[in-house]
C-alpha cells in the first residue's frame, strides 16, 4: 500500500500540484489502496479540478454516492460535498445540493492514452461544465451551497474519497500527474493552457 503524504500545496494563487519527488510528476495508482493525503482544503467560492489521467479502468460501481468508480480528487471527512473522477470510463463530478447529484461526460477517457480532464463549478451561477483534452465535454447546474455547502465543499484525497468518515474507497485505478486545484472556475483558455 502507497499512502503518499509527501504534497506540495500552492496557494499563492489558490491552486493544487501533486508531485511525488524522484517519479517525473508521475503518481501511479493501483486501484486498491493506494492515495495521497492532504489536510482538508475548503472551497468557499467555487472550484476547478484539474489532472492528466491515464487509465483502463471501466469500473462503474463506487462504495458511496458521493463517489465516482475512481476518485481523482475526493474527501474522506463525514463532511464530503464533492469529488471528481471517473465513472464507466467518463469524466464525473459529484456534488450534495441535499442530496448527491453529478454531471457526467460524453467521451471515454479510459483508452489507456493521457488525457486531461477538468471541471469548473462556479458558486455565483452553480454552472458545472467538464472538460476533456481542453474541450467542454459536458454541462449542467448543481447548487454549490445546497445543505450549507459552500463552507464544506472541499478535499483531502488525491486518488481515494469517503468511507464511512474513517478511511478511503474507491481508488483510482491508473496514473494521475499535474493535478490542479482552484478555489475559483477558471476559463476555458486557462483550462487549455493547462492541457499543455
């Protein structure tokens, strides 16, 4: 089992990287037990989630509804409102609005190629739209401060999201490089500079 707790977390700017030192960037998952850990980060207005991902995976079951099949960004507090992932080989973002709903891509992401994948979820309109490879992929509207969500909407796993408040499921079945975390939604020209 991997638990990474090595980060390296910039806020200068209010974003995210995961680097693991001495593997190129390269976090590599093996679908079991393996995830990063980080403190718990809110996201009071609005997020980005961004990350290469590589993957075959085309597990479609996840542990608990606030879960994709494989967790790219996740929380394991009793407090989860969000995560973002891979469902059935699409891009999927879950949020609780009073209960937990997700907008989910069209594209398949699981070929075994790197792709980058993002959402933006913006707390002022509640728009979600999910980008694959720098494209929107999907859109929808989830409320960001359903069931007092804007103070808990936030993260501490990187591969692994909820179990019971007490460990972390539904892991990420792949490598995952370059992971991105805004407290805002970014445009679509910021999303394609990062799918650079």
């Amino acid at each position: 089992m991997k638990n990474i707790t090595f980060v390296i977390l910039m806020l200068f700017t209010q974003y995210a990287y995961v680097q693991e030192s001495g593997s190129g960037y390269n976090l590599n998952f093996d679908g079991t037990d393996d995830f990063v850990t980080i403190p718990k980060v809110n996201l009071f207005t609005g997020l980005t989630y961004s990350a290469w991902i590589q993957t075959t995976s085309t597990d479609a079951s996840s542990g608990f509804a606030s879960n994709s099949a494989l967790s790219i960004i996740g929380d394991n507090t009793p407090n989860i409102w969000n995560s973002f992932g891979i469902n059935d080989g699409k891009v999927r973002y879950i949020h609780y609005t009073g209960s937990y709903e997700n907008v989910t891509g069209a594209t398949s992401v699981n070929d075994g190629n790197w792709h980058h994948v993002a959402v933006t979820h913006d707390q002022s309109t509640n728009a979600v739209v999910i980008y694959v490879d720098g494209i929107p992929d999907a859109t929808g509207s989830l409320t960001y401060s359903g069931g007092g969500g804007a103070t808990k909407v936030g993260f501490t796993r990187i591969g692994g999201s909820y179990l019971d408040g007490t460990g972390t499921q539904d892991f990420f079945d792949g490598s995952i490089v370059e992971v991105a975390i805004f407290n805002t939604p970014i445009s679509q020209i910021q999303i394609r500079d990062l799918d650079v």
